[in-house]
C-alpha cells in the first residue's frame, strides 16, 4: 500500500480527481455533522458499497452528490473497485480485508478535512436569465 501523501500527491497531477470540491451543502453538513460522524458514514458506505469480493453495480455504486463522503471517493479514486485496483494496489474480486477498508475511510477522512481547511465555497450562483432561448437552456444543461 502506498502512503497517503504519496497518493495526494498522484491524486494532485489528475485533473480529473481535482475536479472534485465540496460544494456549500455538503461543506455545511460536515461543520454540523463533525468529523467523527462523517467518519462512520464513510466507513458505513466503504462496507455496504465497496467491501464484497463483487459489489452490486461495481462502477456505479457511487453517486456524484448527495453525501460529502460521494465527492470524496471520487476526488480520491475510492468509488469502486477498478479505482481501488488502479489507484490503491487493492485487488479487485476479493473482499476488503478490515484494514484496507481503514485505508479508504483515512483517505476519504484526509481529503475531507483538506477541503473542510478551506473556507467556505460560495452559494450557487443563480441560474443567468440571459439566455431564455430554449435551445440555449439545453446547451447549458449538458454542461
Ligand atoms: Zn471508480
């Protein structure tokens, strides 16, 4: 297993994984939660999602919002077990042992007390009325 600065560290030159921040919803559940509470969601979602030799919908298990603990998994590759494989060095088809489900937990517990470092992101901004056109409105929506 390789240290979690040395993750961090691969995970920074991703420009796919840094694409992932708390917005202000999830920033604001974590300050009311705290960071022990969050941990056990983690580790909740690490074993229902993630621990079995062959997870349900294995590359689809986890969501893109919903939970700050969903946006860390994929900032930090722990959304399912090809990230696991390819990220982690934890091989896939078998069941996670007890301490390489610690490792996930830590690893989404540093990044979120990375982001939770960080002052507080903005409100969405309102959606602009500038483009009433419909074909317009579509374009904005597949971004
Ligand atoms: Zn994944």
């Amino acid at each position: 297993m390789t240290s979690v600065d040395d993750l961090f560290m691969r995970l920074s030159r991703s420009a796919f994984r840094q694409r992932f921040h708390l917005g202000r919803a999830e920033y604001v559940y974590c300050q009311q939660k705290g960071e022990a509470l969050i941990r056990q969601h983690a580790a909740d979602f690490v074993k229902q999602r993630l621990s079995a030799a062959e997870p349900a919908n294995d590359g689809r298990q986890t969501p893109m919002r919903g939970h700050p603990v969903f946006i860390a998994q994929h900032a930090t590759a722990t959304c399912c077990r090809g990230c696991l494989s390819k990220w982690h060095a934890i091989p896939q088809h078998q069941a996670l042992t007890a301490e390489q489900q610690a490792w996930v937990v830590a690893v989404i517990g540093r990044w979120i007390q990375q982001e939770m470092a960080q002052p507080v992101p903005p409100a969405r901004p309102a959606k602009s009325k500038s483009h009433s056109d419909d074909n317009d409105n579509r374009q904005l929506d597949l971004l």
